[in-house]
C-alpha cells in the first residue's frame, strides 16, 4: 500500500488567493473531512479489537499456535 501524505502545498493556491471567509470555510471542511476519516478508523480499530482481542491475546494466541505446531 503506497502512502501519500497531504502538505500545505497542495492547498497553497487556495488558501492564499482567497478571501479569509472563504479560507476558514476551506478549513472547517477539511477539519470536518479528518474527523469523519478519524471516526471510521476508530470504529474499523475497535471492530478489530472485538474480533481479535487486544495485542496481549493475539500474542498469546500466536505463542499457543506455535506450541502446537513444534516450535
């Protein structure tokens, strides 16, 4: 998966050629963008977490397969 990351320069030509109502328009929006995206990672985490348990149980799962297995 190739991660990209936002940085000011791509909302530079916006933000500097606006009017300042319309830049904290531009800011509120993306602020409501990152709450929404934070919000369904936090929900797909604790899905997860529900399904597979926490990182002890996973790993204590992990070292009673191994056991079985031989090794």
């Amino acid at each position: 998966m190739s991660m990209t990351y936002e940085t000011y320069e791509i909302y530079k030509p916006f933000i500097e050629t606006r009017l300042p109502e319309v830049v904290a328009n531009i800011i509120i929006c993306l602020i409501h963008q990152t709450n929404y995206l934070l919000d369904k990672q936090f929900k797909s985490l604790e899905q997860a977490f529900l399904k597979e348990g926490g990182l002890r149980e996973r790993m204590t799962r992990a070292r009673l397969e191994a056991r079985k297995r031989g090794g």
